[in-house]
C-alpha cells in the first residue's frame, strides 16, 4: 500500500511522517483479501491519500487541525475526514474510522457474492428441473409417434 501525504498549513517533519506511516500502516492488514487486478485505474497498488493540516491560519483554540484520507478500492472510494484540538489525535480518528468502513466493505463484498451465488444455485435447479421436464416429453412425443 502507498502512503501520500500532503501537508496544508502545517509544517512536516520527519517524526510526524514517520508517526503517520506507521499509524496508517496498520490498516494494510484489513486490505489483503484485494488483488492489485481488481484496483480500479489498473493500479498495481492501494493508494491512501493523506491530507493533514490546519483548518485556518488564525485558529489558535479548538479544532484547529484536520486530517483527510481517501483510500481507492474496487469500485469503491473511502473517504474520512476528522479535526481535533492535536494532529495526532486527528490522524487516530481517521484510523479508526477506516477501519470501520473497510469493515462494512467487506461485508458488502460478502453479502454479495453469497447472493449472487444463491442465484447461480437457483438456476442451476431450474435448469435440472427444465432437463428433466424436458426429457419427459421427448419420452411422450417419442411414444406418441410410434403409436402413429
């Protein structure tokens, strides 16, 4: 997974890039079930794209920092935003709330395979049951015509 950061407003040393790469590391774990195929763009990679900084210039109480992530899965864009009083914690929320929505992706991805899957299943007997209603009247035309 490729980490991009972009820093608005607020100057980035190499502790805080470090921190960051290592905080958002963490969610690669959760996205090992994704091939490189299926990531839209044919990118060969997970892109995270890291936007931190402050909300205003003149801000010095409060919410003054911001952080923004947008992670490109298949057919899916996550995007999470979260501001705090500290840059850290601001980056721990969007962690967290990656992971949540990652999460419910997944389960998406699931719910719809399995249904696509009771589908195939379903037709799959209406498919025999036509076969076998259909051998039945081959077997009735057949005796039918040797009666002629």
């Amino acid at each position: 997974m490729r980490i991009n950061i972009k820093p608005v407003n607020v100057g980035l040393d190499q502790a805080l890039i470090d921190w960051i790469y290592e905080k958002l590391g963490e969610i690669e774990k959760y996205l090992s079930d994704f091939e490189s195929g299926e990531i839209p763009g044919g990118k060969e990679t997970i892109e995270l794209n890291v936007e931190i900084g402050k909300t205003t210039r003149h801000h010095r109480k409060g919410d003054v920092f911001r952080a923004e992530a947008q992670l490109y899965l298949p057919k899916e864009l996550i995007r999470v935003e979260a501001t705090d009083n500290d840059l850290r914690a601001a980056i721990d929320q969007i962690k967290e709330q990656l992971y949540r929505k990652i999460k419910k992706y997944k389960r998406k991805r699931i719910i719809r395979a399995r249904k696509w899957a009771r589908v195939v299943k379903e037709v799959g007997r209406i498919h025999r049951v036509l076969l076998k209603e259909n051998n039945k009247v081959k077997k009735l035309l057949r005796a039918f015509k040797k009666k002629k």
